[in-house]
C-alpha cells in the first residue's frame, strides 16, 4: 500500500505581531445608568468598569476584525499571500451563514487562505490559539491570523440590570508563525455544559420570526458564574503553567478575559502571583468584550513598553458554555 505524505512537523509556533481596533464611541457609566436603575458608583465597586466602547452602524464584527488584523500584519510584517488560516472567535456575529471569516480573509487579501468562525464566547480567542498553534507546527499552515471581534451591544439588552454595565465592544488579532522553540504552550481546555443555562439568550432566534417577539439578548446568573470563574481560573491556571514547565514566579504578566475587576483580582490572590508580575486590567476602560478581550488587553499590556519580548504570559478564558482554556504564551 502506497505511503501518504504528511507536511514536516516544525518545533514550536509563537505570536508574530498583534493589533487592535477600539471603536471611537466611549460610553460612560452615568450613560448606562440612564436605563437601568443603578449608579456610576456600583458598577464601579461591582465590576471595577468606568467605561467601555460602543460601536456604530459602520463599525461591525468583520469591520474591526479586519482593522485588527491588519495592524498585526504589519506589526509582524507577514503578506496577505502567507496567511494559511484566519481563525475568527465571535459570539455576537449575527449572521449564522456564511461565517464572518472568509469575508475577513478576503478583506485582507488573503484570499487562498481558509477560514472559520470560531464560537466559544469569551474563550474564543484562547481556542482559536491553541488551534493556530497546533495547526502551524503540524505544517498544515505557516502563518495563521487569530482575531477576537464583539460587537456586544447588539446582543445584550440596554435595559437589563444584569447585564447592560459590562459588555463593550471591539477587536483584537495576533499572528502565529514557526518559531524554532515552542512560544505557545499547551492548551488546556474544557467546558462543563451542564450549567450553559448560567450566561445564555433569553429565547431562541426561532422566536424572533414572529413580528411582535422580543429582540434574544444575552442573560447572565451574576453570583453563580462569580463563583465558577473565581474557581476554574487559577485551577486551569496552575495546569498552563505546569504543562509548560513553568512556575507562578516566572510569569512576566497574567492576561486573562476581561470579565470583571473583581474575578481579575480575585484570581490574582488565589495564584499567589509575584510582585514583578503585571495583571491586566483593560476591563476598566474597555468592559467585557467577550473573544476580543485578551488580545485587546495584550496590546494595551505590550503599549506600556514594560514587559519584554520573550517574556512569559499567562493567558486565561472563560464563560459561556461554560467554556474554559488557557495557555503561557512569549511575548510578542
């Protein structure tokens, strides 16, 4: 029997080069309170956000994730015609078909390259790099686009309590290529489907084909996935870093999904993470932006200039699903 022949495996892949897309429209707590009855100062104290972004008509889920992409391109200096793959994390898309990346891919100019939309809610992006990582050292692709994109607001109710404060929107991507040692560790993933009812629409789509139905948005049981984040984080945590062969001391920063302040520091105690370790803390200016997140919180972490290209980071996402991952990746 004839023999197949399967691409040369590489040693290790890593982050070539990252880029955001923030949309222009800040909007303040004071305007979220308007139509919810709350007040600057709770949301403050609940979730630690004091603004976050909105986007406009023109600005969509492809839009951002195109711009975002485009500055990691550059920023890695990689060509439209070496993109293998672009991996699109979404759960605000709302289209089901066809998915947004193809079009993403062929805004790039990418337009051999394949794609698809990747739907894990806020772990989306930690996924769709964990995938990029094995695909470029498997050979099947030699420069992969992972991009996180939310357009939040349309998909959460403006005047549910719940909700309404913590969501924002926007895009963030990274470039993954062949590095001769591993720059992305492991992956460590899971989900506990059981409880998906705890962050999940009111109502299905079905529902929305009758023309007096509401509008599905998003729902969130607050405490019950306070309590789950706050324990499944440094679990998972502690699993990256050990199947990476690294300790807690060693992390140059802790970039996980920017849900909320108070999980962000509540993890950080809970890992005992070392005084020269920074935390990201972009939820404060931009909310809870789903898959985008991460790689937003990574470009603010990378624009302070303080950290290190090599260095370490720990990377952490979770939500609905309830979906979880993890991975230490080296700077950019």
């Amino acid at each position: 029997m004839a023999r197949l022949r399967v691409p040369e495996r590489r040693p290790g892949s890593r982050i070539l080069g990252v880029g955001v897309y923030r949309p222009t429209r800040v909007v303040t707590n004071d305007e979220i309170c308007a139509r919810i009855d709350s007040s600057d100062t709770w949301i403050r104290r609940r979730s630690g956000i004091v603004s976050r972004r909105f986007a406009g008509p023109d600005e969509t889920v492809v839009s951002m994730a195109v711009e975002a992409a485009r500055k990691a391109m550059a920023q890695s200096g990689t060509h439209p015609g070496d993109v293998g793959m672009v991996l699109l994390a979404t759960m605000s898309f709302l289209e089901q078909a066809p998915a947004a990346a193809p079009r993403v891919a062929h805004q790039l100019g990418a337009r051999s390259a394949g794609s698809l939309d990747i739907s894990a809610a806020c772990s989306g992006f930690c996924y769709a790099l964990g995938l990029a990582d094995s695909l470029v050292r498997s050979g099947d692709a030699r420069s992969i686009v992972v991009v996180g994109s939310e357009k939040m607001s349309d998909i959460v109710d403006p005047e549910d309590r719940g909700t309404a404060f913590l969501f924002g929107d926007g895009a963030g991507a990274v470039v993954v290529g062949p590095s001769d040692t591993p720059g992305i560790g492991p992956v460590v993933w899971g989900s506990d489907g059981e409880r998906h009812h705890l962050i999940a629409h009111d109502r299905s789509w079905l529902d929305a084909r009758r023309p007096t139905a509401p509008w599905p948005t998003l729902r969130m049981a607050g405490p019950e996935v306070f309590r789950w984040a706050t324990r499944i984080v440094p679990e998972i945590s502690r699993q990256a870093l050990e199947r990476a062969g690294l300790g807690v001391t060693d992390l140059a920063a802790f970039v996980p999904h920017q849900a909320n302040a108070r999980i962000i520091d509540a993890a950080a105690k809970s890992l005992g993470l070392a005084p020269h370790t920074v935390v990201a803390r972009d939820v404060v200016t931009a909310g809870n932006t789903s898959a985008a997140s991460i790689p937003l919180a990574l470009d603010n972490l990378l624009s302070q200039g303080t950290l290190s290209s090599g260095a370490p980071a720990l990377l952490v996402g979770f939500g609905a699903g309830l979906a979880h991952a993890a991975q230490v990746v080296a700077l950019p």
